[in-house]
C-alpha cells in the first residue's frame, strides 16, 4: 500500500474502520495499474477511483477490484487507475472520513446526489467547466451533443461539477402479479387502490397456490422499495407543482393518504408482519421466488439481469406460475408513473485536491467511449462475444461468460449505453428458444408500457432540483426521522395513528426550519422556469 492510502486510513477512520479500509486498498495494488507504462512504454499518469463492493464477485473471478475488468481497464485506460473498494451500503460514511483527512481518492462514483451536493458545499469538488473545454475529447462531444449533461452537472455557484451519462429513460420501480392466482380465484387487474387490497386480501386468505394452508402473503411491504411504490401511488414521489404552487408531499395529505392504505394492509394480515426488518427487499424477493406472495414490489428496473435469474428460479419452483406487469393502480390523486432511471444520471465527481486533473479527465473520456462501454457490458470481443450484423453482441460460450463477466457492474457507471446500437441498450440479452427468457420479453415489453407512459403523470416530476446550501443540508438531516413517524404509524395501531403522525411530521418539518427548504425549491422554480427539467420532457 502507498503511503498516501496508509496515511489517509490510520488518521481517518477509526480503530474498527482501519482493517476494512486497508484490506480494500491493499488488494488495489495488486492490479496491473501499478505498472506506470502505458501501452507504447511511455510514462503515464496513475489515478485512484472508488469503486462499490457489492460482495458479489465469487473468488473465482479475483476481487471487486482485481479481475479480469480492472486489469483489462489498466491495459487499455490511457492512465492507470487504483480502485479503491468501499462496502456498498458503507461508502458515504467511509469516504467522509477519507475528505475529512484530505486523502479521498481523485475520482468519486455515487449514485447519492444529496452526497456529492454535500462535497460541492464544503468545497471539496473540482470546478469542471474550464477542464472540460480544455483537455476533453469524448466527454465534451457528448455535452454538445446532449446539453443537459452540463444543467444536471451544475450546483449553486452556476458552475459544472458533476459527469454524467445518458443511457435514456429506463424503468426502476415495478409491481409482478400472479396471473395464474387471478385467473384462479376469478379476479380482474386491479386498476384502483380499493381493488389492489381486495386482490391481496384474496390472495392471502382464499388459498391460492392450494396446499390447504394460509401461508400465502398477498403483496410485499419489505425494503425501501415497496415504499417508495406505494407513496408513487398517492403522489408521494416528490415535490411538484399544482395550481402554479409547489406541493411538498412528504408533510402533506399525500404521505398520510400512503400510510393510511399500508396501515390498512398490515392491520388486515395481508403483508409480511415482520416487513420492516426487511430493510433490502431480500425477504420479500425470496417469497416471491418460492411461490408464496401474490404482488412482488421491487426495483432497479425491469431490464435487470438479476431479476431475470429470480424470474428464471420463480418459474422453476413453480412450474404453473404465469406473471403479469401490474400499472400502478388509480388512488385519490389520480394515476402516475412510479420511480424511474433518469434518462441523464449524474454519477461522477473530481476530487478538489486530485493531484492530476487532467489525467482523471482522460480516464473519464475513456469510459465514455463505445468501445469501452461495449467492453464492460458483454466482455471482450472475440474473447466473449461476436457481433452480428446490426452490431449486437452474441455471446461466444455462455457458460464462460457467465464465470466471467462478474464484477464488472460499477466500472461503467459512466457507460453512455444510448451510443449503441438500439438492441444493445437493454442489460439483459434474451434468448427466444428459451421459453422463460421469451416470456421475460414480454414482461419487460409489458412494464415499458405501464411505468413510461405518456398519458400518466410523473409521481417524481422533476429530475435536477437545485442542491441546498450548509444551513438547508443541516435542516434536512434534522428532519430525517419523518420517515420513521410514518412507519411507526403503520405497525401501531390505534397506539399512533396516522392522523398524529402527519401532525408530529409537520411540527418537525416546521421546527427544524423546513419550510426554508421549500421556500428555496419555489424559489427556484420561479426565478429559473427555463432551468427546470422534467422526466416528461424525455422520451
């Protein structure tokens, strides 16, 4: 290990944090990056990159951060590149203590806009507009091309801080449903909220899978998945504007409307009652799989290679099961398109204090790439893959690919896969011989139509609101537990209600100072209409 990362791990973390950190960083040294040749022999630049360890390469494969991808990306990069692996769900808490130290790594990957508006507000972010003009190539073409790459990147000052990718509007959020039990029991599509919690409540209690035993869950309330769909439902997605005036959701009737009909579901033995230690969805997901839940709630889009192995398992476990796309059904607010992927997502940031910009700037260019995007989504060409006439990969040896193309997830987070050909842009590639992939087809075909549609409103209209200030972070942080004062209102009872939960929900909201953080966001939509971007303005 570098007496830089060494430094960085023994003053920041503290003595728990230490072997974590160190055992990531150390297994980063044994990449190919440590070789400063580039590939003619000349001497380049070598960068560090975070990296998410999701725990999900098998040693087989190596590590997260030393494996056939992180080499390839070191041959081929024209600088090289030290991963340094954070825990998924632990990276914000680690690199804080890493900028904290002032030896975070040059270049920083995270989906958490709130997290990169906290570096830009305590100026630990790289101004980006002079060095992208200057000493980019790809990324440049790709913010004339695609402008609102360079409105998404800005923060407060009017200054571009964030990279980013297009890879066109996709899916996240979606609700299965058993067909077969529908047709079974003699039950419709539910199309409204009521007729949502009739089809549950039959699907807990009139024995659907008929093993004579009620042990059957109507729909899934577990991960933060399931409650971010239900308040989709009743407009709960996120502020919007009705009537010319901003609407905040969370501290309104729209967020009681939500719990109310969750209280409901749970009051009545329809869901899981341990739901809430369900915190990632794994639960749900495994009763679903097994064939015990009616209505699997999830994300992380339709088009998702995971999904399609649990589809795969789901069938085989039960050979009679027929799945259906569910369109979020007509609440009290109307109809509405549930969470989506930003067509546009900003996942990138630079270090304040990278020691070589422009060498970070290079590395980035050559992620944007479609060589290298077309790389680190279905393998080496040749190697793992051919092309065939309209440029879609066809796998060389499934059966090597699938041990090899592991961990390369979080090396393309800024793959611009809208670059490639059209068929190439779904994440999963189906084989039609293959009954369960051809019906998976239809399925992906199926949520398209339900969750991107153009006759429903947005739940989550509007995708680049502006990042808040130091004082508005603080209020913000300081009214986390809203969301607990909703949950608690579920599983309580007459005990707490939802009626006091919105009453102490607004009393917080208004101690802490909230209001402030809605005043700003009216603010800037009045002062900046022609800055406001909304998820129905891409297609």
């Amino acid at each position: 290990m570098n007496m830089r990362w060494k430094k960085s791990l023994m003053t920041a973390a503290t003595a728990m944090l230490v072997p974590a950190l160190i055992a990531g960083c150390g297994s980063s040294n044994t990449n190919s990056n440590s070789d400063s040749k580039g590939t003619q022999g000349t001497e380049r630049s070598t960068i560090t990159a975070t990296l998410y360890d999701r725990g999900n390469v098998p040693p087989a494969a190596g590590t997260v951060d030393n494996n056939i991808w992180s080499k390839w990306i070191n041959e081929h990069s024209p600088v090289g590149v030290d991963f340094v692996p954070f825990p998924r769900s632990e990276q914000v808490q680690k690199l804080n203590l890493l900028f904290a130290s002032g030896d975070a790594p040059d270049l920083i990957f995270e989906y958490d806009g709130s997290f990169l508006n906290q570096l830009y507000s305590q100026k630990q972010l790289l101004k980006l507009d002079d060095l992208i003009a200057e000493h980019s190539t790809t990324y440049k073409q790709m913010t004339e091309k695609y402008p609102q790459l360079l409105t998404l990147g800005q923060m407060g000052d009017g200054g571009t801080y964030l990279v980013g990718r297009v890879q066109g509007l996709k899916t996240n959020s979606y609700v299965l449903i058993r067909r077969d039990w529908l047709d079974k029991l003699k039950l419709d599509m539910p199309k409204t909220t009521e007729e949502l919690f009739e089809v549950a409540k039959a699907f807990r209690e009139q024995d659907p899978d008929g093993n004579g035993e009620r042990d059957t869950f109507g729909i899934n309330m577990g991960g933060g998945n399931a409650e971010v769909l239900f308040n989709a439902i009743f407009q709960n997605g996120g502020r919007f504007v009705q009537d010319g005036q901003m609407v905040n959701p969370a501290v309104g009737e729209q967020a009681k409307a939500s719990a109310d009909f969750q209280k409901r579901l749970f009051e009545a033995g329809i869901v899981d009652k341990d739901f809430l230690t369900d915190k990632t969805g794994e639960v749900a997901k495994q009763q679903w799989v097994s064939g015990k839940l009616g209505i699997y709630i999830s994300s992380s889009g339709i088009d998702n290679a995971l999904l399609l192995e649990a589809y795969k398992s789901m069938l085989k476990n039960n050979t009679e099961a027929v799945i259906d796309v569910m369109p979020l059904p007509e609440g009290p607010y109307g109809t509405f398109n549930p969470q989506y992927k930003s067509p546009i997502q900003m996942t990138t940031a630079i270090n304040a204090k990278a020691k070589d910009p422009k060498a970070v700037m290079q590395y980035i260019d050559f992620l944007v790439t479609e060589d290298t995007t077309m790389t680190l989504k279905n393998g080496i060409e040749g190697v793992h893959y051919t092309k065939d006439a309209e440029g879609v990969a066809l796998p060389i040896d499934a059966e090597k690919n699938k041990a090899e193309l592991v961990g390369m997830l979080d090396y393309n987070m800024l793959s611009f896969f809208i670059t490639l050909p059209k068929k190439e842009q779904a994440e999963v590639k189906l084989n039609m011989d293959v009954p369960a992939e051809k019906s998976f087809r239809a399925i992906i075909e199926a949520a398209h139509a339900a969750y991107l549609n153009p006759d429903h409103a947005y739940a989550n209209p509007i995708i680049n609101w502006p990042g808040l200030s130091p004082d508005l972070q603080i209020i913000l942080k300081n009214t986390e537990t809203m969301g607990d004062m909703w949950r608690k209102a579920i599983v309580s009872g007459s005990k707490y209600t939802t009626e006091q939960a919105l009453a102490d929900v607004q009393a917080l909201w208004n101690s802490a100072g909230g209001t402030k953080i809605d005043q700003f966001y009216s603010d800037w939509l009045k002062e900046k209409p022609d800055s406001v971007l909304y998820i129905s303005d891409f297609k």
